[in-house]
C-alpha cells in the first residue's frame, strides 16, 4: 500500500510540476531586445540587450532565447553556431518570481549590411521535459553596419606613377562668395576684405579668407562583377567589399570637400530585384549618409552584365569626373571609358584586381592598383 | 561543450543509480541466507568494484579503445572478485560467491560506462527496469517477514533512486534543449544547472513531505498536545503557589489543594475562585491571544520572505567575456501582502465615504499605498512633496501625481471643502493613476 501511495505521490509530483510550467510559463513573461544603436561602422563595437521579465509568483527554470542574426555580427561566440550566413545565438536564463534579467551581449561588427532580428524564439519547459512550450516574440529590430573607410593613399598605387595621386580640390582663384573663416591681415589683401567684427575680437586688423570653388563634381561607380563573364552572384565577394570600403571613402572624402557625389552600381537591392542602382549627385553631410546607406544595403546580386549596364548609364553621366572600381578591364569596357574621356569627362580607375588589360584605354586615363595584402 | 566535471559528476551519479536497483536484489539473497545484510563493508566493496572497473578502463584506454584494450579492461574484474574472495571468505562458500557475483556485475557496469554519457549509462529503459525492480523489492520485503528488517534499507534506496533520477532526466532535458539541431555547441550555464537541481531537491522534498504527512501530522498533534498539558501543568503550578498547601480542606498527601478539585468542599471560595480565575484567563487571552497571533504572522511573513530570497537566483551584476547579466528582484512580497489587506480596507472605506474631504483622503491614501506596492520606498515621515518627488522621480506616469497632491493638500492642510467639480477632477486623475498603476 505504502509502495502505492509513494508511487502516487511521485506521480501526482511530477504532473503538477508539468502542469504548472505547461499552463502559466509565458503568463506575465515580457521579451525585449535592442540593440546600442540603430547605425554603426564595419569594426565598430555595439552592444545588444536582452531584458527577460517575470512577473508572476511561479519560478522559471529555465528560458532559453533563440536569436537568428547574421554571422557577420560577432557575439556569443561560446553559445552560438554559424550555419550558413546565419548565426544561431542560444541564450539562456533562469528566473526566479518577479525576477528581471538584463544581458547585455558585447557585439562586433564585423561586415557591412542591414541586419534584421525580426523574432525571438523563447523556449521553456517543466523540469524534465516533458511540456515544452515556445512561443515566438516580435523584436523587429534592424541594425545599419556601415562600410568601414581605408586610407586610399596608402592602398592605391598608380600604374603610371608609384606615388600615387590624391584627389584634392583647389582652383587658381579663390571664391569671393565663400568664407571659410578668418586670418591675419597681411597687407597684401585688398581693404574691403578687412572682417571688422574679427578685428575688434582679436585686437588686430583681421581679415575674410575665402575659400576655392569649382564645379566640379564626381561620379563612383563600383561594378560588383569579378569575372568578366556574367553570373547572376558576385564570385569574389570579399574582393567587392573592398571595393565598397573605397567607395565609402571616396564618398566621405566627397563629404568633406564639398564635392557632389553620385554613386552609380550594378549591385541591387535584395527588395529591389531587377534594377540597379543610380543616384544622383549632391552633397552634404544627409546625402553622404544616405550614399554610406546603400553601400550598407548593397546585395551581391546581379542583374545585368557590367558593360551592358555601363552602356545604359554612361549617356546619363553628367558630373565631371567618373572614378570607376572594377575588378577586370576589357576591350568593350575600355572603348566605353574612352568615349567618356573624349566628352571631357575625366574617368579614373581603381582596379581591384592586379590582373587587367588595358591595351586599348587611353593613356590619359590612370588606373590605379590596390596594393596586394591589403584587400582583406 | 559541457562542463566536463559536471559531465563527470552525472556519470557518477548515473552509475549510482544503477547500482541502487541491483544492489538490494543481492541483499536480499544473503538475508534469507544468513540474515544478515553484510554491512556497510559490503557496500562500499561492490561501490569500489562499480568504480574500479569505470577508472580502469579510463586508464587503460586511454590512448586507444581497441580489441585488446578492452579485453584487458573487461579482464581485470579478476581484481574485484579476488578483494571479496579475501574479504569474505571466511563467511562461506555461498556468501563468497554472491559477493564475488556482486563484484563482477558491478565492475561491468562500471566498464561498460566508459564510453557513454550519462543518459546512456541511466537510460530510460533503465529508469523503467529499476522502478519496477524497486517496487517488487518493497512487496516482496513487505510480505515475506523474514525479510521485513530490510524494508527500511529498501525505502532509502527507493527514495534515493527517485531523487538521482529526477536529477539525471532533468539535466539530460537541459542539455537536450541547449542542443541546437543536434550541434552540441552552447554551454549550459552553471547557474542554470544548480537553479535546476534546487527545484529537483525542492520536488524531493515535498514528495517526502507528502508521503509522510500522516507522521508530520501526528507529530504536530502530539506536540500541541504535550504543549498544553505543559501550559496547564504551569498554570496548575502558578495556581498552587496562589493557593498554598493546608490553605483549603488539602488532601494530606502534600500536593498542591488545588481550589477546583474533585476534593475541594468549600463551595463558595470556590466558584469565587473559579471566577476570579476564568476573568484573569479571560483578560490575559484578550491581551496576549492578538499579539501571538500577530507574531504567528510575522513569522510566516519572514519565511516567506525566506523563502523568496531562496527561489531569488541572485540579485547582483555578473560578467563574463561574452555578456554582462544584471538580475533584478522586481516586487517586494512582504510589503505586498501586507499593503494588498490595507488596499482592500482602504477602498471598501471610499465606497462607503459620503463626505466629499473624505473620499479625497482615501483616494490620496490609496495611491500612496498602491506606489508602495509598486515598490518605490515610501517613509512614514515623508510630506506630501517628497512622496510627489519620489514618485515622478521613479515612475514614469507620476507626473499626474502633482496635481493630485496639490487638491489634497487643500483639503488635508488647508481644511477646504472640497467642491463637487474637484472631487470629480480628483476621481479622474485617481482613475487615471490606478489605471496606468496596473499596467
């Protein structure tokens, strides 16, 4: 009788325990996510944080969080698997009654791109398994990773000059219509640039120094073909975010001088299928934003052929200057950047690869070279 | 990967398990035998052999789990027969060779577990071998009397199997569910293991308390009941001490003449005496009876209180390479039970109010208790101001607070009667505060 009755007692134990986790575990549970910051920087270290609330009088043994992200955001590295371009993140907890825990995760961004969290699977279960519920909550969280910048004067080499050149902006003459700030007088500046404000701040004759403007005004265009036959995927990715790191540069350079930058790609969008990619050229510090947003959104799929897409667009090519990132060079491309040339549109060109044919190109257009080991 | 001392410990405890549903079988052979069990020596013998074969085998194949290794593994079992043959020959023949059975069995378990984790080694199969195994121990001890004096070891094996089994399936769960499509790459936290195993000691002990509650009962009975033949006995005493010896007709046998007695003749000292007594008793209950029962109270606030702080896994700031955890107790439960009785008092009083300085009383007096509740620290001595502050300080909601306070302050400090339109303002703003209070 006592053998029954102990077999009972276990028995009804081991229910009620099940019944409980099966019925109340998600009562009153709260799930949030977030991360530091809604925009970063290839290399950048953010932070992503869990915040699990029970708030309820029934202790839960544990609750494990599934988290699918990119593998490219690096955390968790002891509890998570990469399978593909996803990183699987399991993240456990155990709360008592009324118990809040905030995780706060050190992630690395380790590659540009948007990365979405669009829900958080919580799994929980009774203390032998016998219930286990889960329940998907809604994080809709998205996180901008922005291309990373590289110093183009130390990776870029001319082939025509091993210094290398620099873009800079300066004309003979400076613009009487733009002030960058004030200098010294220096008895060589004509009386009505005299900045009496300036001279009355300082205790010395002060004057308005202009700055140098032009027109001028530049065009990236970054093919994200590698081989110069088409296949609908980029075969070199990692050739090509380099490619987009020097784009990003280019455009922060842009931002800096002033200068109008468009960007021009045969990339897409993954929302955007069957298009490609042209903005127009403007500056200030939105647009440069907003350029650094789509290098960040830019998917390794292609829709058209480079030389048909640079055919397409070279007609609507207005700005001054062309500066073109390709990995290869071809006869058909180089006859298209020649008659680029020959509308007074000055056309340079970053090779990614240090394999390339320019027999036909003319020699006015440089080329230059990214230097081998610093394509990584 | 798991925790490899953990891991270990698991396989220890797999193997325990294993040998507590087959080792009463060979108990109970030598008791019809020779009746007696052998000892703690035959325990620990066949626990060592378990052991032996498991670290043998560890050692010898440690490098290689070849043919011949095995064999040299499965082939040193002649150590733990020669250890019971040393050490129990002298008991006889038949002993000797259940010991020496025992010994193999056991170092055989303990090989065979080297290569398996410890779901494998106390597999589900043998949960239900060794439930059935126990069970039919316990009848047969049970119903054959001369094995009866082995019931008790059975019932401490029994409950020591559930206990381990318990541990071992609730781990395997976890590690079950921490696997992500069959890739064993997260850790189990630690403290999501001992969270674990707290609950399983927690289960354990309610199902003891449970299969024994006819003895806890009986035993609470018996204890009230020697309480009050004690209290009874002091009263007596005290009693006697007022009423001393050869003061009433007295039964000359030196014992206390108590004044109710069977003996006592005197009548009317008597019932004086029985009322003046019942008065005091009367009285002293009426003082004493609302403060034990106040004590009574506090006593299971405090364990409750306990016993929160027990399920609390913690309450601090823990970091690692990978993450940081902060853990947050987020209500207060003794001062919510306690505020929960105050709040139902307070509004059964505002649904009877009818003065309208009144129902704005009880409707400020109700917020403060309920921001109690929500667990911002609310003194005594605080003024209306500083509860105002705290509580826009640390809700997010509080900033309706201010206006409240200020049409209580008019009627509390100012003596104002309030109009019907600021009573109604008020009711909208309590309204208000007590709705988003709830959220």
């Amino acid at each position: 009788m006592e053998a029954v009755a102990l077999l009972v007692i276990v028995l009804l134990a081991v229910w009620l325990q099940g019944f409980l986790s099966n019925r109340f575990a998600f009562n009153k549970l709260n799930y949030k996510c977030h991360f530091s910051t809604a925009e970063a920087t290839e290399g950048d270290n953010i932070t992503f944080t869990e915040i699990l609330h029970n708030n309820k009088p029934l202790p839960l043994l544990w609750v494990k969080a599934e988290i699918r992200t990119s593998k490219w955001l690096s955390f968790a590295d002891t509890r998570s698997f990469i399978a593909q371009e996803i990183r699987h993140v399991t993240s456990g907890f155990h709360l008592g009654l009324y118990q809040r825990t905030t995780r706060i995760w050190k992630v690395k961004c380790l590659k540009r791109g948007v990365f979405n969290i669009d829900n958080v699977i919580l799994v929980t279960s009774d203390l032998f398994g016998v219930h286990t519920k889960s329940m998907p909550f809604p994080a809709g969280i998205k996180l901008t990773v922005l291309p990373g910048l590289v110093d183009l004067e130390d990776i870029l080499r001319s082939t025509r000059n091993l210094q290398g050149d620099i873009i800079v902006k300066r004309w003979i003459l400076d613009d009487p219509f733009i002030i960058a700030g004030a200098k010294e007088y220096n008895y060589t500046e004509p009386m009505n640039r005299i900045h009496w404000q300036a001279t009355a701040r300082h205790g010395q004759l002060m004057v308005r120094k202009n700055d140098f403007t032009s027109n001028q005004s530049i065009r990236v265009v970054l093919n994200i073909q590698t081989v110069e036959y088409y296949h609908p995927y980029t075969i070199d990715r990692d050739l090509i975010e380099y490619g987009i790191r020097i784009a990003a540069t280019l455009f922060d350079r842009g931002l800096k001088l002033g200068i109008p930058i468009g960007f021009a790609s045969n990339g897409s969008f993954s929302e955007n299928d069957g298009s490609f990619i042209y903005t127009t050229a403007a500056n200030g510090s939105i647009h440069a934003s907003q350029l650094l947003y789509t290098l960040a959104r830019l998917e390794f799929r292609i829709n058209t052929g480079f030389d048909e897409f640079f055919g397409d667009i070279s007609q609507r090519i207005e700005e001054s200057e062309v500066i073109i990132i390709t990995s290869y060079l071809e006869d058909s491309l180089n006859e298209m950047f020649n008659s680029l040339l020959d509308r007074g549109i000055a056309v340079k060109i970053i090779l990614l690869n240090e394999v390339y044919n320019k027999t036909n190109l003319y020699d006015e257009i440089p080329v230059y070279t990214v230097k081998a080991g610093d394509k990584k | 990967m798991k925790d490899r001392n953990i891991g270990k410990l698991l396989n220890i405890a797999s193997l325990l398990n294993k040998f507590l549903f087959l080792f009463p079988a060979f108990v109970a052979v030598k008791y019809y035998l020779y009746e007696t069990t052998g000892g703690i020596g035959a325990i620990l013998l066949q626990l060592f052999s378990m052991f032996l074969g498991l670290t043998l085998t560890t050692v010898i194949c440690r490098k290689e789990y070849y043919f011949t290794t095995k064999l040299l593994s499965y082939s040193a079992v002649i150590i733990p027969i020669l250890l019971s043959v040393l050490t129990f020959s002298q008991r006889g023949v038949i002993w000797t060779l259940i010991e020496m059975l025992a010994s193999g069995t056991f170092y055989f378990i303990g090989v065979s577990a080297y290569t398996k984790s410890y779901g494998e080694i106390f597999d589900s199969q043998n949960l239900y071998v060794g439930s059935f195994l126990l069970i039919l121990y316990l009848i047969i001890v049970s119903n054959f009397s001369v094995l009866l004096p082995l019931k008790n070891m059975v019932y401490i094996f029994i409950l020591l199997f559930i206990l381990i089994s318990m541990l071992i399936k609730s781990e395997e769960n976890i590690d079950q569910v921490f696997m992500l499509r069959g890739v064993e790459i997260p850790e189990v936290q630690k403290v999501i293991r001992k969270y674990n195993a707290k609950a399983i000691f927690s289960l354990f002990a309610g199902i003891l308390i449970l299969f024994n509650i006819r003895y806890i009962v009986s035993a609470v009975l018996k204890f009230i009941f020697i309480l009050y033949l004690r209290i009874t006995v002091l009263i007596l005493y005290l009693m006697s001490l007022i009423y001393p010896e050869g003061s009433g007709q007295g039964n000359g046998a030196g014992k206390p003449d108590l004044p109710y007695g069977p003996e006592s003749t005197n009548n009317f000292l008597d019932n004086i005496f029985k009322f003046i007594s019942v008065v005091i008793i009367l009285y002293l209950a009426y003082k004493i009876v609302p403060k034990v029962i106040k004590a009574i109270f506090k006593l299971v606030a405090h364990i409750k209180a306990w016993l929160f702080r027990v399920v609390k896994v913690r309450d601090d700031k823990y970091d690692d390479d990978e993450c940081v955890d902060i853990v947050e107790f987020t209500k207060q439960v003794e001062v919510k039970k306690l505020g929960k009785k105050k709040k139902n008092s307070l509004y059964s009083a505002l649904r009877k109010a009818t003065s309208p300085a009144e129902k704005i009383r009880l409707m400020y007096a109700i917020i403060v208790n309920d921001v109690r509740l929500k667990g911002i620290k609310i003194a005594d001595s605080d003024t209306t101001g500083q509860i105002a502050g705290k509580i826009t300080d640390s809700w997010k909601y509080g900033e309706d607070i201010r206006e409240i306070t200020s049409i209580y302050d008019s009627v509390r400090y100012g003596e104002e009667i309030p109009q019907d339109s600021t009573v109604k303002f008020m009711e909208q703003g309590f309204k208000g505060f007590t709705d988003k209070m709830g959220k």
